[in-house]
C-alpha cells in the first residue's frame, strides 16, 4: 500500500471519530435555540445566544488547556517518553481545576461586567441571566473536559472522545427536551440538562484515561509535585501564544454579538440562527483539524520531515473537499434550516436577508481552522497569536471603513474576511516553520559587541534568526577569560556543511584572524545541533551553550 493511502487511511481513523462526535456539539446549539425559538419569545433566543457567548468568551480563553495538550503529548507520543504523555494530563488537569474553582468563586461580577458590555435589552438579561446562573457550575468540568479530550487526542486515540461527546450531548438534548416540553422548566429546563451534562462527559472522559493510558502504564502520572515542575517552561512558552490568540478570537465573538445587540434584539437573535451555520461547519473541518494536531504532533516528534510535508498537503486536499460540499450543502438547503430553527416569522424573513454571506463562509474559512490543528502540532503557537493579531485588526478596519448602507452587511462581510485572512497568513508562513532548526554557539572575548554582533547575524539571515539574551561566562579551559556568549536558532534547510562555511565566513567579515592577538577571539560561530541531533557533542554539554539553548527551546 502507497504511503499516500495509508496516511489517508491513518487520517480518516483519527479525524472521523472527531466528526461524528462533533455533530452531536451543534446539534445541541441547534436544540438548545429551537427550544427557545419556540418558546413564543424573541427575548428567548437572545438570551441563549447572550449568555452562550459569555460563556465563549471565558471558556475560549482556556483553550490552550486542549490545544496545547494535544501538540505537546503527540509529540511526547512519537518518541514514546512516557514521562512527558502524563506529565502533560497533570499539568493540563491543575490549571482546569484552579481556574474552574475561581471562575465559580467571581461568577457574579464575571456576569455583571459581561452584560454591561454586551448591553441587551432588558427581556434578554433576564434570560440570559437565568440561563448563565445555572449552567455556570459546570466550569470546572469544562475546563478539565478540555485538558482530557486534548490528553487523548495527542496520545492518538479519538474513538473515545467521540464516544464521550455522542452520550454526553444525546443526554443534554433529551434532559433539556424533557424539562422543557414535558416539565414546562423553560430555559432553566436548558440550562439544567447542560450542566448535568457537562459533568457527565468530564467523569467519563477521566475514567477513560486511567483506563485506556495510565492503567496500562502507557503514560506515567508524576506522583511528586516536583515533577509537575520539569518542562514547565515549554508547558507556558507554548499555552501562553495560544491564549493570547483565543482572547482575541473570543473578543471578535463578542464584538459580533456585542454589534447585533446595539442593533436591536431582531438583528442579535437573527445573527445567532445564522452563526450556526459557522458553528457546524467548523466542527465538521474541526475533524480535520484535531487529526491534524495529532497526526503532524506525532511526525514532528518523530523528525519525519517526509511524512510530514506529505501529511500537511493531504489534509489540505480534504479540507477544500468539505469546504466546496458544505457550501453547496448550504446553498441548497439553508433556507429550510432557518424555518427549522424558529417559527417567528419576523426573525425568518430577517435572518434570510443574510444568508448570501452563510454560502461564503466555508470556503472562505476552512484553512484558517485546518492551519491551526497543523500549527498545534507543531507547536508553533507563537505565529498563530501574531497571524490572528492580523486578522482581528484586518476585522476591525473593515467593519468601520466598508461602505455598506446596511451595518449588519458590513458586519458579516468583515467576519468573511477575517476568517480568510487568517488562513492566508498562516499557509503563508508555513514553509519557514518547517525548515529545520539549526542551533549556533555564538562566543566572543570582547565583551562590548553584542550589538554589532546581534547586527552581524541579522543582516545576514533576517526574520529567520533568533538570539538569546547574551550573557557573559568563564573559559571552560581554565585560562580565567570572560566569554560573551548566546546561542542562536537558525530555521534553514541547507546542508549543515553549506552553513558551516556561512558561519566560519562570517567570522571573518567580524575579524576573525586579522584582528585577533593572544588569546583574543573576535567572534566564534559553531553549529552545535540541528534539530534533535547534537552536531558538536563537545560544545553542547558546555554550560555556554546550554545557557542559551534553554532559553530558545
């Protein structure tokens, strides 16, 4: 069998678990507002569209606790350290905890400071408010649930997860069902079958992983706090990134509910039946997305550039295949699915007005989600932060500046684009992330020339080198001289002898021979790895490269 057909093989196995069960995430949005659509209030609608998107902008900001775990146990996961695979789980599982509690601890004024954002009319606080009171202590299972379903995705197994979330989601469906149409609970009968759902799926996922992992001693949980502390540095390098790029995600949801809300109650419970649209596309591609975290997280691990390369370009086939079918599935159909989702007539005539801009939004958004599962994978979060700090201005700019008469027009034409100009930026900045990283030595006995040699460096490679702080060490040959040292990353595919030619060049152009005297060295410039593989064992044990490395890795 070609490697082509296995890897779409291996893909499907891991991406088709996480569809099937990510139907079942939209179908209970889908449920959640046609239970309210037909409770005879637009108020109804809003407020389950007001408090779900509070609770989008707290929790999002926690989705480094899946992504983060998924790129760095997949990883772990290919070299087989199992060290590394649960002290992931048990780094990923403190923070939930911590951070569920205190969310349960400022759950008044979080909702008071949310509302006074967002401004609803008074009908859909009152919802809202009921809604969010209740629901609101599942927050400490959802922030787990997150670092779990990550945990096992990253240690390549997404049957469970998708189990998990079909039983979890069918009982919040039939529970609020129950409470709503038999039981006549209203919107507290939602909210009650969601928080006991929520729990639910977090026990089921924690006993899954004792199970399937840790009872089977496929991953070691650390038994000492100590432990929790070893690669802690990597742990936040990388998950800070990641929050910092969902804040913004989670600010320009909030925005767009926020513009609906100061456009009256028709527009915000309009645009929360046509969000829907996103919300189901993007868990179908989000398949593609979480295989991709798992698939490129283990390659990478593995330093299999080939499979790799080869990997990224098959689930980019996919991802287009869904994007063209979704939108043609749209096209056909969406207009039912608006008449499906409420029965008052002026929020249906309202919410068609727009639909043209439903019909755009797979094709326009499917690489900005398939981009961020192969950059999860890769780890390679700081990028991700700075192409959505791209996007969220791009958005902002063209929701003030577009000449639509119409500013809900101007609204969805922005988000459009926004979505667009995220995957643009990030398949744009794909071929420099692969390249192999190449780490230098940097050392000098003249203490005064960081900057030329910061200048040196940069000139010659650009934006695709790094330097550490440099710091000042001793002569590892006992002569008592004071180094200036730092290490540098260097991305570059070039063969390692190519860059050691650059490199001993360089040196001269610094003066390297021609202005040294005694034991003076102008600039010393030695690759010492590249990648996982330690080039000049004798330099990289050294405390002066050691220093930096740490520092870069």
């Amino acid at each position: 069998m070609s490697q082509v057909r296995l890897l779409n093989k291996r893909l499907l196995k891991l991406a088709l678990p996480n569809i099937l069960s990510n139907i079942t995430v939209p179908l209970l949005g889908i449920v959640d507002l046609a239970l309210a659509g037909h409770l005879n209030n637009v108020g109804a609608i809003g407020g389950v569209s007001v408090s779900s998107t509070i609770f989008n902008l707290i929790y999002w900001n926690f989705g480094f606790l899946r992504m983060g775990t998924t790129g760095l146990t997949a990883q772990a996961h290919g070299i087989q350290d199992k060290d590394a695979m649960g002290r992931n789980l048990a780094q990923s599982l403190s923070i939930g905890i911590s951070f569920g509690l205190l969310i349960l601890l400022f759950q008044s004024p979080l909702l008071r400071g949310l509302l006074s954002l967002l401004r609803p009319e008074p009908l859909v606080v009152d919802y809202a408010t009921t809604y969010f009171n209740i629901v609101i202590w599942g927050a400490p299972a959802i922030l787990c649930t997150y670092a779990l379903n990550g945990w096992i995705i990253g240690m390549q197994n997404t049957w469970w997860p998708m189990l998990v979330s079909i039983v979890t989601n069918v009982t919040n469906i039939l529970l609020s069902a129950t409470l709503v149409i038999g039981y006549d609970w209203g919107i507290k009968g939602i909210a009650t079958g969601t928080v006991i759902a929520q729990w639910l799926g977090f026990l089921l996922l924690l006993g899954g992983g004792w199970w399937l992992f840790l009872k089977k001693d496929k991953a070691t949980f650390p038994d000492t706090f100590g432990a929790l502390k070893i690669g802690i540095r990597r742990y936040f390098s990388t998950n800070v990134h990641i929050l910092i790029r969902t804040m913004l995600l989670a600010f320009v949801s909030f925005y767009f509910t926020s513009a609906g809300t100061r456009m009256g109650t028709l527009t915000l419970s309009s645009n929360a039946l046509l969000l829907q649209f996103a919300t189901i596309f993007s868990y179908f591609i989000d398949g593609f997305a979480y295989a991709a975290e798992a698939l490129v997280g283990h390659t990478y691990g593995q330093k299999d550039r080939k499979t790799l390369l080869l990997s990224i370009r098959i689930l980019g086939v996919w991802g287009l295949a869904l994007a063209v079918l979704v939108s043609l599935i749209y096209y056909a159909g969406g207009s039912y699915f608006i008449h499906f989702l409420t029965d008052i007539p002026e929020v249906r005539q309202f919410a068609l007005e727009y639909i043209g801009w439903v019909y755009l939004l797979p094709i326009t958004g499917f690489l900005a989600y398939l981009m961020d599962g192969i950059y999860v994978g890769l780890t390679a979060t700081r990028q991700m932060m700075t192409s959505m700090f791209i996007a969220v201005g791009v958005f902002f700019l063209l929701n003030t500046s577009l000449p639509f008469s119409d500013p809900n027009n101007a609204l969805w034409c922005a988000f459009v684009t926004y979505l667009l100009i995220r995957g643009v930026i990030l398949t744009m900045m794909l071929p420099r992330i692969l390249m192999p990283r190449n780490y230098i030595g940097v050392g000098t006995t003249f203490l005064e020339t960081e900057e030329k040699i910061r200048q040196l460096l940069t000139s010659k490679y650009k934006n695709n080198i790094r330097l550490a702080p440099f710091y000042t060490t001793n002569d590892s040959n006992g002569s008592g001289r004071e180094y200036l040292n730092t290490v540098a990353e260097l991305r570059s595919s070039k063969a390692p002898e190519l860059l050691r030619q650059e490199l001993k060049d360089l040196e001269k152009k610094a003066g390297r021979g021609s202005k040294e005297q005694g034991d003076e060295v102008v600039l010393d410039l030695d690759l010492v790895s590249r990648e996982d593989e330690v080039l000049r064992p004798k330099d990289y044990h050294q405390p002066y490269f050691q220093m930096g490395y740490k520092l870069l890795v």
